[in-house]
C-alpha cells in the first residue's frame, strides 16, 4: 500500500460516516493521476497555499481600507483565522480536516482589493455581475497556473461556491467552513475596531455579551462548542446562541460596517475601482498579455473584471496612479543660454 491509500483507510476507521473521505471524492475537472504520498483533499491544500493569488491575499483589505499598522486584518489573516476555527470543529465532529483546511484556505481567492467596497463597485458596473465567491472559483477553474487553473477536487471546489449565501455546501465540511468564516470575521472586525477606537467590547449589548461572552476569545469559544455539541447530520448552533450571533451581526452592521470613521475613503476606492474597469474596458490593449486572451475569449468585461480583481489595494492604486495622475515634470538635459 502507499502512503496515500494508508492514510485513506485510516480516514475511513477514524472520521465519522457523515465525513467526505478522500477516497470517495467525486474527482476533478480533469483526471490525474493520483499522489503516492498525499490524498486528494491535501493536494488541493497544497495547491491553495502555493498559488500567487494565495499570497496576494496579505495585501487585501479586510475591513480598513489600506491600514496602517500591524495590528489590523488583512484578507490573508481573516483566512488563516476562519481555517484554524474550522479545523477545530471539524476535528471535533471527527469530520475531514484536509477537506475542511482547503475549502477555508481556498474561499477567499476572489476577493476583490478594498474588500467588499471593491466587490460592490464591479458588480454595479459589470453586466453579469460580480460576486466575489464566483471570482474565488474563477481563480481556482481558470486564472491560476496561466490559464490552466489549480484543476481542484469537486468537494473543495463546491464548498468555496458556497461558503456564504445561498445555497449550502454538498459536505459537512463546506457547511463548517461557513460558519467559522462568519465567527471569524465578526469577532475579528470587533478586535479591529476596538484598536482603531470606533467602539469598545463595552459597547456590545449587555445581553450580547451576557449570551456569547465578554472578550473576542470567549465570544469565539461559545460559538465553536455550541456548534460542537448540537451539529449532528448538519452544523447548526443552539438556538439562542444563534439569536444572540445574529444580534451581534446586526449591531456590527449599524456600528461598524456603515460606520462613517470606517467607511471614509470607501467612496474613493469604489471610484478608483470602476475607473479601472471601464479603462481596461475600453483598453484591453492595456491588459496584461494573459487578460488579453480572457478577453478575446470571455469578453472585455470579463477579462477587466478578472485583472482588477487580482490587484492588492496598494497595486490598484498604484495602476490608477499611473493612468489617472499627472506625474511630475523633470529636466533631464542640461540647457545654456547665452547671455
């Protein structure tokens, strides 16, 4: 036996009968040929991590705009936080941890820069759309490896489609990763805005706090185990642990999320965003040699929504920069005049 099929046996002694087993995946895009060492659900973990779009995720914002400082959250903090949450309550519900890793590592390749400011600006001036879930499995199918995509497994792939609204995911799995995506961003959004001083832990309503907990990691503890110990054939959280989640949902959203002293430079970015769209649009000479093909292909839309998306905040501006702003004159030959 290799390694692989020994870890696949061992998966089928050990995980629950609800888990997606490696061995039992429904495949890929394309057949392949299978790894002596690793399953299939570590490959596309591997794949993930190692993909550029993976590493541009360090300079995408995730709810202040560009900040500056350590302390904040970027888009690849976020992902790092929502994998290690949905590892925990998958490796409790004896679920698949590989499959479970991969989808979180993985759910956000398709976020646009300046977070969801950036995701509203194209979808309010592309003709189809855009949503950044759709974007993440563009990414993953089509944009990566030049063109060849990372060609994943039908189970990561589907839990990525589906790691927000909508429809839920084909696996337990996928379903743990949405989850642990809306724990993370909502007790870490708390976190940020606390360090930028738009709100304090105090702020929360006395019965928030009293159901889910006073600090960022109580509030994440209570939420993880009530997933924990209710989730049996689905993942589900206890009733009124779920209320109080929605609750605080709704009081981030009126405090944080449409917060002005947040939100201050989102107008700026949602322009500078479209600006480059309709360029590119317009342009497609301009795209880069690979979006030049997308766009023959796909059309211009399509191929100016890819480009744009893959920018890190600081490689959008700088583009915009380059079109948009006057650079200054300098005097590059030496002139005499006689007198």
């Amino acid at each position: 036996m290799t390694i692989r099929e020994k870890v696949c046996q061992a998966e089928r002694q050990l995980l629950s009968p609800l888990a997606a087993f490696a061995q039992s995946s429904k495949g890929r895009l394309r057949a392949e040929e299978e790894c002596p060492v690793r399953t299939v659900f570590q490959r596309d973990r591997d794949r993930i991590i190692h993909c550029s779009s993976f590493r541009r995720l360090k300079h995408k914002t995730q709810v202040f705009l560009s900040p500056e400082g350590d302390h904040y959250r970027t888009r690849l903090t976020h992902t790092l936080e929502v994998s290690q949450i949905a590892r925990t309550i998958s490796g409790a519900l004896m679920l698949n941890g590989d499959l479970t890793e991969a989808i979180a590592l993985g759910h956000d390749l398709g976020h646009t820069p300046f977070g969801h400011a950036g995701e509203r600006a194209l979808n309010d001036v592309c003709p189809s759309g855009f949503r950044h879930y759709e974007q993440s499995m563009r990414v993953v199918d089509v944009l990566e490896k030049e063109g060849k995509g990372l060609n994943l497994t039908f189970e990561v792939r589907n839990g990525i489609e589906r790691h927000t609204n909508g429809e839920q995911a084909a696996t337990l799995e996928g379903r743990v990763v949405r989850l642990a995506d809306r724990i993370a961003y909502i007790n870490h959004d708390i976190d940020d805005a606390t360090v930028a001083g738009i709100m304090s832990e105090e702020d929360i309503p006395l019965a928030i706090r009293h159901e889910l907990g006073t600090s960022k990691s109580a509030r994440i503890n209570t939420l993880v185990m009530s997933c924990i110990e209710n989730s049996v054939d689905d993942i589900v959280l206890e009733a009124g642990i779920k209320q109080a989640f929605d609750e605080l949902h709704s009081f981030m959203f009126a405090k944080v999320y449409t917060n002005p002293a947040c939100k201050s430079e989102e107008k700026k970015a949602v322009d500078m965003i479209q600006r480059l769209y309709f360029h590119f649009a317009k342009k497609p000479e301009n795209l880069p040699y690979q979006f030049q093909g997308i766009a023959e292909r796909d059309g211009l839309a399509v191929a100016a929504c890819d480009f744009i998306a893959g920018m890190t905040d600081r490689y959008a501006v700088r583009v915009f920069n380059e079109l948009y702003v006057p650079k200054a004159w300098s005097k590059t030959d030496d002139f005499f005049i006689d007198i």
